[in-house]
C-alpha cells in the first residue's frame, strides 16, 4: 500500500508541474498579447495626434473684413496651423495669388483662415481694374539681367536708361525715366507677403501715363531700355547727365612712330626785343 501511496504522490506531483508550466506559459503569452495590443493603440494614438496637429501653411485674414469686400494682397497673410483644426476647404498658401479680387459672402475676423465656402462667385479679374484713371499700363519683354534674375515683383518700383548707337560713334545713355510702377510680372500681378514669387516670366508690366507710355514705345523702336531697381522707400531723384561710352576711358593722344617728342617753349620778359625759343625732349628737365 505504501508503494502504490507514492507512486500516486509521484504522479500527482508530475501533473501540478505540467500545470503549472502551462500555466506560466499562458500567462506569458497573455502579456505578450496584452503588451502587443497596447502597443499598436499607443501607436494608433500617437499617429492620429501627429496627424491632427501637423501644421499647414493656409491663407488667412491679415484683418477683420466685411461681407463682399474684394480681397487685396495686403488683406491677406499666411500662417501655419494645426491641420486638424482647420475648416474643409481652407486655401492653401500656393493658391492665394488667386484669390485677389474675389468678394467674400460672410465676414472674417483677423486670424480667420480662408476657405472656398466664404467666397463669392469668381468674377473675371481684369489689369485694367488695378489702373487708376489716366494712366497706362505697358508691357516689356526682359530677360535674366533687366529681371534682377526673376527678383522684380509687382509693387517695385524702377528706373528706365535709354541707350542708343554703336560703333565708332560711341553709345549714348539717358536716364528716360525715374521711379515707374511695376504693376505685374507675367501674368501675376499682386504680391503677397509670405507667399514665393514666381520667377519665371519674360515680360513685366508698367503703369505710366500716356506721355510717358508713348516715350517708351519710342525709345524701344530707336534704341534700347535698361532696368534699374530703386530700393524700397527710395523717393529721391537720380541726377544723371547725358554719358557717352567714349568719355568712360581719358583720350591719350599718341604720336605716330618716328615723330618728333620735343617740345618748343617760348620765353620773354627778360626786356629782348624777341623771345627765346628753347626745345625741350620728353623725359629732359628745363
């Protein structure tokens, strides 16, 4: 009976080992189950708040604006915000070129970002619109250098040199005229602040009045025009003369080869009825 008592606790024993390793080996996986689960939520969570609060560069109110008031560069700016806090619709900052001149159907408080909802039908925005009365708008073909390399920007203001002939004659430079409104580059013309201006364009725009419209029309068939970018705030006049290439470098007169290099001086007022002549050679003191 004692054999057989043993042999039982044996067995006994044996089984409550296997349980127990069974046991720990679910509770293991139960926590590598519980650790993975609450790892894809931190994840879930974690890439949701990313995703809400990544910034976007949107158009904004600069200002508190009134309903059906037409939008100009300098009522608008562009800030970054919290993309999940903004409104469906809200205007990227690369398209608030297009938004000038469009009328808005509610009001907006400064901050207020702008969306395709608050705005008025799209009416057709005309150059002529942005040109006060009496003056001209004229077009010229640029390149890189009379572009400042794609730097102009409408709202800058330049200067205008008339160049003309060539050759044995020389070139002539006038200043033709001074401070002219540049009023687009290309085909844009409004500039706002924050916003990358495009640098590829092969013409800009000027406004003028009809005198001086008609003077640039000249000077373009009879000579050629050069750009001059004035500075923010420079309201003082250029003071320039006529130049002329062949006054740049001081004429030196050359005697041909073989010609003389002395020099005749004449000397009186000693009382002799005639005065003394006295050669002198280059380079000889007297």
């Amino acid at each position: 009976m004692s054999v057989n008592w043993k042999q039982r606790v044996r067995k006994l024993a044996g089984s409550n080992l296997i349980l127990t390793v069974l046991a720990a080996m679910a509770g293991l996986g139960a926590v590598a189950a519980a650790r993975h689960y609450i790892d894809a939520q931190v994840q879930r969570v974690e890439a949701e708040s990313e995703a809400r609060y990544r910034s976007a560069s949107v158009v904004v109110a600069r200002e508190d604006l009134d309903v059906g008031e037409p939008l100009v560069a300098g009522s608008l700016a562009v800030r970054r915000m919290p993309a999940g806090y903004l409104p469906g619709g809200a205007v990227a900052d690369s398209a608030a070129a297009e938004l000038i001149g469009r009328r808005l159907l509610v009001p907006l408080r400064r901050g207020d970002p702008l969306t395709r909802a608050v705005l008025a039908p799209e009416e057709v925005v005309s150059l002529s619109r942005q040109l006060p009365s009496g003056l001209r708008a004229l077009t010229l073909a640029v390149d890189d250098i009379s572009s400042q390399s794609g730097m102009l920007v409408p709202g800058d203001e330049i200067d205008l040199y008339f160049t003309q002939g060539r050759g044995a004659s020389g070139t002539r430079l006038e200043l033709l005229l001074q401070r002219v409104p540049v009023l687009a580059t290309g085909t844009r013309f409004s500039s706002i602040p924050g916003v990358a201006q495009d640098t590829q364009y092969a013409t800009i725009t000027l406004s003028a009045s009809a005198d001086d419209a008609a003077r640039i029309i000249l000077a373009q068939q009879a000579g050629a025009l050069s750009v001059a970018l004035r500075g923010h705030g420079d309201s003082a006049p250029t003071l320039l003369s006529v130049r002329d290439s062949r006054d740049l470098v001081p004429r030196v007169v050359r005697s041909a080869p073989g010609a003389s290099r002395s020099l005749e001086v004449l000397l009186g007022g000693d009382g002799a009825s005639q005065p003394r002549r006295l050669w002198l050679q280059a380079g000889e003191r007297s």
